[in-house]
C-alpha cells in the first residue's frame, strides 16, 4: 500500500520547488533506478511491482494500478524510486566542458546528457535558466546518464569570464567545426532553442564554430540542439 | 465558422487508414504551412486566425477558440492546414540515400527528416514498419523539412538487395566511423529505436560502421536513434 503522505509527496515532486525544498527527485523503470544506486545515489523510497533483487528497507512491493496511480508516465514501467539529489560538485577546470544556455526542452536536455555519457564529458554546466536536471521528463530521457554526468547550475557569463579555458560556441554565423583543431581543455556552449545564446553569453566566446549546412535550399533554419551537440561532440573528440 | 464535416474530417486525419484513404494529412503554424506550399504541396484548406497572405479559395478566417478545436496541439498555433499528399516519386539511385528499418518514435523520424534536410539528403527510403511520416508528430518535429526531403515507403530487405550502390550499416560492433572514406553513392541503413535492424536487413549490408564510444564506464548503451543519424550524416559530409 502507498500511504496518502507518500502520494502526496510524489506528486509535490513533479514541481521544481518541492524538488528542491525536499531535495529529492523521481526515477521510473528498473534500468534507470539500477544505474543510479550503482553511482551511489542515495534512495529514499523504492516502489516496484517486482522483486528488483535490491535489498533495501526502503523497498515496498506495490500492484500495477498503484504504480500508475503515482507514476508520472501514460504507462507506469514496473517501478518508481524517490532519490535524494547529491551535493552539487565543484566545477572541473580541465577536459571538455559543455555548457548550456536557457536550454528549455528537458527531452533536449535528456538527450543532451545522455551524449555527454557517451562522449565522456565529465561536467556539463548550464545557466539558472536552463530546465532543471531533475524534471522527471529529462531523468527519463537521459536513460540512466544521469548517474554519470554531474550537472552544475551557475551565472553562466560569470563562468565563462573566470574561465582560463578557451570558450567555443555553437552559432549559425561562425568557423566550419570540420576545419577546427581542438585543444584538449575547452569549453563548449550551446544557447537557447529559438534565440541561441544570450548576448552577455555571446560576448564570452573566445571563438564560434558552425556546422555547415549542405542542402542546396538554405530554408532550414537550424539543427535542433541535441543534435548540434551530437555532431559538435564527436567532432571535438574524433580529433583529441 | 469549421463545419461539423470539417471538424470530422480533420480529427480522422491523426489516423494513418484515413490519411491513406483521403490521401490528405494536417500541417500546422504558419511556418510549415508557407513551405509546404512553397513546395508545391496541394493545398486542401486553410484555417487561420490571422491573414497570412496566402491568396486561396481555401482560405478560411476563424476564431482562435475554433482553431484550438480543431488543433491536434496542447496549444494551439495561429493556423492549421490540410495538405494533399504528394504522389511517391521514383527510388533515386545516386547521392547518399538514408534508410530508416522500423523506427517508431514519431519525434526520431521528424528529426531525421530536419537532418536530411539539412545535409542535403534528397532521399528517405523507410521499410513498411517504419512510423508514418504524415502522422502530424512527424509533420511538426520536422519543422517544414517534409516540403524538401521526399520519403518513400517500401520492402526494405528487397530494396537493398536489389541496389547495386554500397549499404553501410549504423551498428553497436561495426568499424569506427571515423576511419572511414564513404563513397559519393552510398545507403546508409538506421535501425529500430529498442532492437536495431531486423535479421534480413542486417544480411544485406555491406559494411557495418560504429560511433566510437569515449565514456570510462561503458554502460551507456547506445546512442539516440536521430542523434547518431546526425554523426554518422556529419560523417558521411564532411568527406565528399
């Protein structure tokens, strides 16, 4: 049985502001919560209508209908857990960095972070304006990577100007990414969905980089920013 | 006023049996609706909250609450359009030529379409399980790069065993991509979101190609379908 209390609790966290003032966060679905018990996430709550294997106080085993009366999803996976956000860690000052600004999709957001895994960028930084990593849209979207990416919220213009590290932005209006040698230690900046980068953002940049567009009709506007990042990505890494 | 028969015609349109039996589909926001009829896409009708400059006998002006009606979106745009669907043009058999095996996610494949787009991709051959690209999901997330990326539907084991160009493969155990020189006419085939190409498709590639994995712990199993048709499409352009 779900009490009332706990019902209300997962609710409250679909909300930043109750995220925050409990300082706990939603995951759905055995993969997702696995990953993030093996990075030492720690576990509040564990509701599953099988037995995961986890052993755990914390875990309580629920039929079908209550899960999908507490899950966020259409259809609830087979289990949902309450996690305690970790202690934001300090900013690293040496690798790829990549920073995002006033990204507002959390599927973007997602999708971004999953990248970051999977290109071993080890700090991903984003203005206060950015989705909060903790929406239960971009954990589910970011399919485990969470566990291995850790986010920092910062004034991102504040950032940029202490940063010793050369700052790249992705633009529309800048150098082709294919004829760019890049260093080792580097920051990398993508900007909003529909207005790019703000301008105190944009006066940071020590360079910007394009992906250059090679349909014969110059109609599309932009590539969506997951994908830039994508691309941007494994173009930083497939040279250092 | 949006007649009764209207309303009807438009809400049967978000099945695929009654956009393939009218042969119409659904665009909306002004945008996607000015390149579709840039591209010669047959204008069916047109509802607007506002006059868009678009001189036509399907023209009709309605209320907003009208609009949000008829509107297959939370919220609606300022126009909704019904389109002819275009007649399937004939197999290219030059160029670079992607190939989606059964993707599903309307979201992936309206992407992918915005990516061909803009890499200059002039053909989309998609296998019969593949998501309908005038399903409206599709038509949004592609952002008006329907009006310039024809796709065609078809067997697609026969289709590539029948091409006389080389079919590489986006795969978890190919080769890097990054060593790789593709060919000016070339196919390269994508495959399901969950289980990656069906067994006969697998058997008619020539050569499987993989995105370098740079994470220390390679738990992340896999890219996003859209963002790895980004890299490999980035890849391929960047070489010829």
């Amino acid at each position: 049985m779900v009490s009332k209390s706990q019902i209300k609790l997962i609710t409250s966290l679909q909300q930043k502001k109750y995220r925050d003032k409990h300082g706990l966060f939603i995951a759905e679905g055995p993969k997702i919560i696995k990953e993030l018990l093996n990075a030492s996430f720690g576990l509040h709550s564990l509701f599953s209508t099988e037995d995961l294997g986890i052993v755990s106080e914390q875990f309580q085993q629920i039929e079908q209908e209550e899960l999908q009366r507490i899950s966020y999803l259409k259809s609830a996976n087979t289990a949902l857990a309450i996690f305690h956000m970790p202690k934001n860690k300090r900013t690293k000052k040496e690798g790829v960095i990549v920073a995002l600004d006033a990204i507002r999709d959390p599927g973007n957001l997602g999708t971004i972070i999953r990248l970051c895994d999977w290109f071993g960028i080890e700090h991903l930084v984003c203005s206060w304006d950015t989705t909060d990593c903790y929406n239960p849209k971009v954990i589910q979207a970011a399919m485990g990577s969470t566990a291995r990416v850790p986010v920092e919220y910062l004034d991102l213009a504040e950032y940029l100007g202490k940063s010793e590290m050369p700052v790249y932005g992705g633009c529309l209006n800048g150098d082709s990414v294919y004829d760019e040698q890049f260093p080792k230690d580097m920051i990398i900046v993508l900007g909003n969905e529909a207005n790019g980068m703000s301008k105190t953002v944009l006066e940071k940049l020590s360079k910007k980089i394009t992906i250059p567009q090679f349909g014969k009709i110059k109609e599309t506007e932009s590539l969506n920013v997951a994908t830039a990042t994508a691309i941007l990505l494994s173009e930083i890494r497939r040279g250092n």
